[in-house]
C-alpha cells in the first residue's frame, strides 16, 4: 500500500465537535466516519465533506466495535484513529506527515504513542495522570486493532511500536457538566462488566469499592502524580474520578437486583 493515510472516527450526537474536527484534518487522503445513529446533524454537517465516508450504524455500549468497523474500512496504508473531541495540532500533523514521506516498508514500527493534553474546567491538566496519556492512534493498515472488551483499552499493534513527539488535545470535558455525562456513561459500563463478570456483593468487595479503591486512587493520583500542581481543577478531577468506583458498584448493585442490562436510549442519551 502506497504511504496514504486515514482517519477511522466514531460518533454519536457530536455536532458540537464535528465540524472543528474534521476542520484540522482536511490533510489526510480519507476520512472514515462510523455514525452510532446520531440524532442531531453529525451526519449532517460531516456530508459537506468530500473526503468523509460515513457509514450509518447501531449505537453501540462499548464504543470501540464502531471505532473497529471504522479501522476496517480504512484504505490508507497508515491509519490515525481519533475521537471526534480530538484535536491534532500543527507541529503533530507535521511529524506525522514526515513519516508519511517514507516508503512505508522503511518505517521500522507498526504503530505509535501519542501523548495526549485532556482538557477540564478550562484548562489543559499536566499532572494526575492526565498528561502526557499516552495513546495507540497512529499505526500501519492491517497492523492495530481494538479488541472491543473494555471502555478504556488501548489499540494493540502486531509489531515495534515507537512514540510521537507532539501532543494530540482532548476536549472530552469542554464543561463540568459534560464530565458528570460521561462519568455517568462510564460507571453505566464498569457496573455491566462486573455483572458479566459475575462479581460477587460481600463485605470485603463493598469495602474495596467504597473506601479502598476511591482513597488509594485519590492518593495515587493526587499525591503521587501531583495532581495539586494544577490547583483547584487537579483536586477535582483526582477527586470525582476517585467516585467512580462506588458509583459504579451502587449501579452494580442495582443491575444485579433488578436483573436488567444496559439500555442504551435511557442509560446512555
């Protein structure tokens, strides 16, 4: 495959963020747009592109089979997969087109990390385990895959993998409430994976949940990645993300009670 590349994308309801994503990417020889059935105008505004493929399909709860759909339609011989709240900056776009330059056989790895700047309550976060958050985005066709278990995983690469220089911006959390919408949408999935887990409610499991995990993870983050450096958004965010493991048990629980799965239209819109 000649050295083109393609960007693999899956939405759902992201007309807030479609048109300034597909904005800095009018480089990349094709575009290929997974839509989980939006119901406002991403489809819409993302037809007024000419490289953008759009593949209409089911919303899925984990998000990464559509992600995977995408990849599998690429046609570059390199693939950038991005989410639609992702930006790529200059100096990224740059180092990623010297690469593309080369014969892609001459390229040693199959895949690179790319360190990512999380943005929240108005800021980019450097501390707590919020940057660099390094990700697998960038990786030869045929050569990366999402294995669509979990919410959280990374690309696996058949092959070297080495690191890219420049940032990618993610503005996941434009606002606060955002972050309480998709904390929500995360805890929904972590309460279902230990559902099919087949977890068990005792004493022990409901200590863990409540107090150990949330105050380790707090430490951990707080203290030991510093996430004071970055002041009263740093202590939020170490602090709401140190809830999501009760919240996600107490959903658990209630799963488990009322013996119902995921609906995707009241647990997930």
């Amino acid at each position: 495959m000649k050295h083109t590349i393609s960007v693999a994308v899956a939405t759902y309801n992201e007309e807030h963020n479609i048109k300034d994503f597909l904005d800095c990417l009018k480089w990349v020889n094709e575009i290929i747009l997974v839509d989980g059935n939006s119901t406002d105008k991403t489809r819409q505004i993302a037809k007024n592109y000419k490289k953008v493929k759009i593949i209409k399909t089911a919303n899925k709860a984990i998000f990464h089979i559509n992600k995977q759909k995408a990849i599998d339609k690429c046609n570059g011989g390199w693939i950038l997969q991005l989410d639609a709240d992702e930006r790529v900056t200059p100096r990224l776009k740059k180092e990623i087109q010297y690469i593309l330059k080369r014969p892609i056989n001459k390229v040693p790895y199959n895949g690179f990390w790319i360190k990512r700047k999380n943005y929240f309550l108005g800021e980019f976060l450097q501390k707590g385990g919020q940057y660099p958050d390094p990700v697998i985005r960038f990786f030869k066709n045929n050569k990366g895959w999402l294995p669509c278990k979990s919410v959280h995983e990374q690309v696996e690469i058949n092959g070297k993998i080495s690191s890219l220089k420049n940032d990618l911006l993610h503005y996941a959390d434009y606002s606060f409430s955002r972050y309480i919408e998709r904390n929500n949408r995360y805890t929904t999935l972590i309460a279902q994976e230990l559902i099919d887990q087949d977890f068990k409610i005792n004493f022990l499991s409901i200590l863990n949940y409540f107090l150990v995990k949330p105050i380790h993870w707090f430490l951990l983050t707080y203290f030991r990645h510093k996430g004071f450096v970055d002041g009263f958004p740093g202590f939020i965010f170490c602090y709401f993300s140190s809830l999501r493991f009760p919240i996600a048990f107490i959903k658990f629980w209630e799963l488990k009670k009322t013996k119902r799965s995921i609906n995707l239209k009241t647990d997930w819109n």
